[in-house]
C-alpha cells in the first residue's frame, strides 16, 4: 500500500474535526473502524491515517460523490442505503472542500430532528 500523501492525512484530520463538531456528534470505534456518531447511529466512517477515506450516507449526493476519483459504494449492503466512499489520495482542493457538505449530509440524514434543528440555528 502506498503511503498516503501529507494533503490527504491534512483532509482526513479535518474531516474528523467538522464530523466531531457537529451537535452531540461524538468519536467510537466499532469493529476497530474509527467512526463518528450521532444519537448512536454512524453518519461517517473515517478509514484510517493510513488509508485516508470517509463513507457517508448520502441521499441527495450521492451521484455527485460516485463521480469522485476511486469513489464507490461499500460493500455489507451499505451501499444500497444510500452511503458511498470516497478516498481522500488524489482529490482536488474544490473536490476535498465538498466533503465537508457531504459529512454535513450524512449527519442531516441519520440526526433526529431536534440536532438538526439545532445545527440550522448555529449557522
């Protein structure tokens, strides 16, 4: 496996601070993966440092992600609800900046009403 570039680790990074900055988000580790919830439902898989990539659940951008560079639908029937991985190697600046609306998404999406109502009134 390659060694994965110092933007992508940089991206990953940021990622992981946006998810965990969301309202009630918190940090776990199930299955060794590392992953952010909310309410006890994952709204993003954050790979590793090492493989650098986030799985979200995606249902209005979906296309746009699949259209990334090396995106793709997870396996375990993840990607027939809606989610989709995108590797961060290899992304453009624009292309990184986008995921942060696609963890925004996902955390919109598996959120209860109330934290998203709650997250509409901090922006």
């Amino acid at each position: 496996m390659a060694k994965p570039t110092a933007r992508a680790v940089k991206l990953h990074a940021a990622l992981s601070e946006f998810a965990l900055s969301l309202p009630e988000a918190w940090a776990d580790s199930p299955w060794g993966d590392s992953v952010v919830k909310v309410a006890k439902k994952i709204f993003v898989f954050l790979g590793s440092s090492d493989e650098p990539r986030i799985t979200v659940k995606l249902p209005e951008t979906r296309d746009h992600a699949l259209s990334l560079p090396g995106a793709s639908l997870p396996g375990y029937g993840l990607g027939t609800h809606g989610w989709v991985t995108v590797p961060l190697a290899g992304l453009s600046a624009a292309d990184g900046e986008v995921l942060f609306d696609f963890v925004e998404e996902s955390y919109r999406t598996v959120a209860p009403k109330r934290l998203v109502k709650l997250l509409d009134a901090q922006a």
